[in-house]
C-alpha cells in the first residue's frame, strides 16, 4: 500500500494423365469401296446435323443486339489509379475534462493517497498545427498517414485537499505530437458550380501520442486556516507545491467528419474538419515534489519528498482548417 502523502502535500500497444487408348485386338485392313460408302454416310449425317442447329438458332440470333466493343485511349486515367495528395493547415484544440489522480504505486509517497482526492481541470484553447500525405482509392476511400503537433497547452485545474480550502489553483503546461494512420469515406456531395463539388467526409485512426508535461504547480491561496500550515508569508506570498514533470508515449485514436471545398477545379480544395480524439493517459514521473511552506516568523521553508506517479486519462476536441492539393 503506498503510504499516504495528502496531508505532507498540504502542509508540506501422376505423372501425366494417360491419354492413350489401348486395343486389345488388331486393327482388320479396310477395303476401298467400303470406305468411299462409309465415308459418304458419314458427310450425310453431318450436314444433316449442322443444319438442324442453324434451324435452331436463328431465330435466337436475329433477336441479339450487338454492341460496339470499345478500347479505352492507352492515356485515359484508370479508375483504380492512386491519387495522391498533400494536407496543410492549422487549427485549434482543447481538452476534454481532466483529472489527475494517483498513479501507479511505486513504494514512494502517494500525493493524493484517497480516490476521494484529486486535482481536476482542462487544458485551455491552444493551436494545433497538422502535415498529412495521402491517396483516394477506389469506392470515395482515401488513406492518410498525418502529423500533428500542439504546443504549451496550458492546464488550469482545482486540486481539493482537506484542509486547503475551496480554492486549490493547479496550473501545468503540455506539448503534444500524435502520428495517426487515418481512412476516411467521402459521401455524396452537392454541386457548387460544373466541376466543383462540397464533398462531406467520415473518419477514423489510430496511432501514437507523444506527450511532455511540465511546470506543473498547485497553490493554496486560501485554507481553511489561514494561520496554520498553509499560512501566507509576510508579502502576501502563496505557499505551493510543485510537482513532477513527466513525458511518455502512448496509443492514441481519433473520428473525425468535415467538408472538402474545391477552391481550383480538380487540385486545391478547402478542409474544414471536426475531430474528437483520445490521447491515451499521460503521468507525472516519479520523482521529488517541492514544496513550499511560511513560518511564523516570516521565513520559509522547502521540502523535498519523493512521491509516486499521478496520471490522467486525455482526449480532446479540435478544429481544423487546411488546403488539400494534389501531388
């Protein structure tokens, strides 16, 4: 069981098939005349026999309509032909809601040490800007490999230790990068003008999220007991408590749905996309919190305790906007 820490944070992915017949008798030596007779017969029934299918087809055939075999010009594009592209553009992004809670125990400090505590939040608006390459495929399928990156992301969340009060300010920042193989569906548009079209658009993928999370702090601008522990120092400063840093890299996944506008009739168009996207969980490292405390008699004091990792689960809403162009 890891030993509890909220009060010291207070207050401190066959062969051959044979095809020869064999007789077992011996072949008797034809006579001329019986063969010029037999072979007569034979033409006879033949001719007979010919005749009778044309009677019978004919009247089938004079039924058929006959189309006109064409060959496609050796320049004219095949229709299962890649058509590759390329994706720039920029957009913004936000968090869902956020809450950092206990991690796994690692024989360290707890810095929550109860399901019942935990800091929550959101990472506020931030810009978000993205790199694809991809290809349509046959049937308004297209694949996509994209690069996305977020920076300085800043976390503003409320932490609710017993004795701190109701306000618990936290505050942190995080970068983010996210590679996703992505397939989207294009559904039938509507015409804007003769060669160009709104195209609406499904997606989805999967990849990986890279993660930096750091400068992240809680303050206790107003306990329960303003003499106490979490007393202020003589200026008026707030005592606080910094915690770890932490980066990693995890599973990630994403569905999103937009609309694709030609701007140039068949090469740039215009992508307006929606996006919900889950980030996997990110951590803080295990590692030694600072924390900082006022005495009496106006001085301070740091300590430092080593603590075990928190972590929160991350997913995020974004809208983007970029030019499509074909390669």
């Amino acid at each position: 069981m890891p030993r509890k820490l909220h009060e010291m944070a207070t207050a401190r992915p066959e062969g051959k098939d044979a095809r020869r017949r064999e007789d077992g008798g011996t072949h008797a030596r034809s006579q001329p005349g019986d063969v010029t007779a037999t072979a007569r017969a034979f033409a006879i029934v033949l001719l007979s026999a010919l005749w009778g299918m044309v009677a019978q087809v004919a009247p089938a055939a004079a039924s058929v309509q006959f189309r006109p075999f064409v060959v496609n010009h050796p320049s004219a594009p095949e229709e299962t032909a890649l058509e590759p592209y390329m994706v720039v553009g920029f957009g913004i992004i936000r968090s869902a809601t956020t809450r950092f809670s206990d991690g796994h125990d690692s024989g360290h400090y707890a810095l929550y040490g109860s399901e019942d505590l935990f800091d929550v939040g959101a990472f506020a608006t931030g810009l978000q800007g993205r790199l694809a390459v991809g290809a349509k495929v046959p049937s308004r399928l297209r694949v996509q490999l994209e690069l996305s990156l977020a920076r300085r992301l800043g976390y503003r969340g409320n932490t609710n230790y017993l004795i701190a009060g109701e306000q618990q300010p936290s505050e942190a920042k995080l970068d983010a990068w996210q590679l996703l193989l992505a397939g989207f569906y294009d559904l039938p548009g509507w015409t804007l003008d003769p060669g160009r079209e709104v195209r609406p658009f499904l997606g989805v993928g999967a990849g990986i999220n890279t993660y930096r999370l750091s400068g992240y702090v809680q303050r206790f601008p107003d306990p329960v007991d303003p003499n106490g522990r979490l007393r202020r120092g003589p200026g008026g400063e707030i005592p606080y408590t910094a915690i770890p840093g932490g980066r990693g890299r995890n599973l990630s996944w994403m569905l999103a749905a937009g609309l694709a506008v030609p701007l140039v009739e068949g090469s740039i168009q215009f992508v307006l996309s929606y996006r919900y996207a889950g980030l996997g969980e990110i951590q803080t490292d295990i590692g030694e919190m600072t924390v900082v405390r006022y005495r009496n008699d106006g001085t301070w004091g740091e300590n430092l305790i080593r603590i075990n990792q928190t972590a929160a689960n991350l997913s995020a809403h974004s809208l983007l906007a970029a030019v499509a162009f074909e390669l």
